[in-house]
DNA sequence: CCGGATCCGTTTCGATACTG
DNA sequence: CAGTATCGAAACGGATCCGG
C-alpha cells in the first residue's frame, strides 16, 4: 500500500487540533493578532500558537505582515491557499450538523456571529477604499 | 466569540491524524482487519489503533462485527456517518493535489490503487449475493 | 493465530513565567 | 504585543503478555 496518498499532504493540517481552530478564527470569525487567537474560547498557549501560526506560514496557507497602521502589530491573513479550505471547512461543518443535534441546534447563532463578522469586513474594506480614493 | 461552533464536533476526528488515517484505509483501501490497519505504510502502534478504533465506535463512525467466516477475526466497517465523510475527504484530497505538485504527480497511481480495490469489492460483492441465491 | 491490554522508556505537548 | 524558556503532564512506540 502506497504511504504518498493525496491525504497525507494534508495531514498536517487536519490532523492537527489548533491549526484547524486557528483556520477557523481567521476564516469566519475575523480574528488577525496574535492576542485575538490566544482569547478564543478553547483556550491555546502562547506556545503552542506561536509554533502552528509558524508551521501554517512556512505551508504558505497564511501570511504576516506588519500592521501598516499599529507599527507594532503584527497582522495574520489567509492567503489563497488557505482560502482554498473553505469548502472543506463548509462540508465538515455540513457533516456536523447532520449528525449533532447540539450542532444543528446551535447552527444559526452561528451564521449570525459570521454574518456580523462579514459586515464588519465589508465595512472595514468601504473605509479602506474611500481612503484611498481621496489621495 | 461562541465556542460551540459546527467545527468543533468534527474536531475529535480531524483534529487526530491517526483517526483519518484509518477512515482513508477504510475507506479507499479495503482494509478491515486490526492487523491490516496495524500494517499501513504510516506506523500506527496497538495502543494507539486500538484507542482510535475504540473512539471511532463510540462516535459510531465505524462498526464493529465478528467475521461470519472465520470466528475469530473481527471485521471493521464504516457506517452510514462514516461514509458521509466521504465528501470532506476528497475535498482534502483535491486541495491537495492543487497545491502539491507531489501529490497530483502521484494522483494516478493512487486511483489506480483505488480502483483495484473496488473491483476487488464488487467482485466480493458478486461472490456473497451468487451464494445467497443459491441457498 | 487474532485482537487487544499492560508496562515502560522516549518524545511531544502545553501551562506558566518571563523577555526583547 | 509577540513571542521564548522551562518544566511537568500527556501521548506515543515497541515489546510483551494474555484470553479466546
């Protein structure tokens, strides 16, 4: 049996707790410091999240840049690599609410709270644009 | 921000590389035997095949039977849940294959792998329902 | 023989405290 | 604010043993 299967490059990845998590925070929930992934609710150590926001740069699935505003800020962002796991994060949340009803219970307070993330990104982009447009 | 969010419920199995590597066994590679899985390319020891399996039971992602033929082997094989993850697997696998040129370079022969493997099914398949109608 | 359980040395993880 | 250093806890791998 072949070890090189197409699954095993993402392994490292999936089969790993906090990197999913950090996926997560970043794709749905608008987080971008290093503080706002430390406060989520499930509670990772500096440790461990300053290693897997590194494993998760060097796999170029999110890059860093300085905060152009806050020198001292340091901003995380999915590139489209890591934009790219969206359908997968979709069906593993498709997947859960079949078979959980605590889940599916629970799935619209959920749309709210990324609803409500999507607009606030929308109307930090509004902000972004009109800025430039005055220059 | 929530944490009882859809993710977290897949978290148990994706959030563990060994787990999907038995589901990718189970379910591409035929394997149905402790002793088969024991044997993949990947190295997973006793303890640790028999916590997972014993784990994936309990989610009732996989089910547990006594070989009607030879009594004293246990047979492992997805249920219905388990087969729904089905689409979360390939949707990894493409991603995959996208991003890694390793891995799409090898897509071929692990469909090949894979098909062997169905026909092997279908020809069991053919074998026990031959049988039943013999009876 | 097959599917595990137990024990044990080693590796990895993670919580807390601390630093540039 | 964004991380390292340290150190105890947990997980892992491998060998061995055991019940059916």
């Amino acid at each position: 049996m072949r070890s090189d299967c197409p699954l095993n490059y993402g392994l490292e990845i999936f089969g790993d707790k906090w990197t999913l998590l950090i996926i997560r925070d970043l794709m749905f929930f608008g987080k971008r410091y290093y503080n706002e992934f430390l406060s989520s609710n499930e509670g990772i150590s500096t440790t461990v999240l300053a290693d897997r926001l590194a494993l998760l740069e060097k796999q170029k699935i999110i890059k860093k840049q300085k905060d152009p505003e806050h020198k001292q800020k340091i901003v995380y962002s999915l590139t489209q690599k890591g934009i790219d796991l969206l359908p997968i994060i979709i069906n593993i949340g498709m997947w859960s609410s079949t078979y959980s009803k605590k889940v599916s219970d629970k799935m619209e307070c959920y749309f709210a709270d990324i609803r409500k993330n999507f607009e606030k990104g929308i109307a930090a982009l509004k902000a972004e644009l009109s800025a430039t447009h005055l220059e």
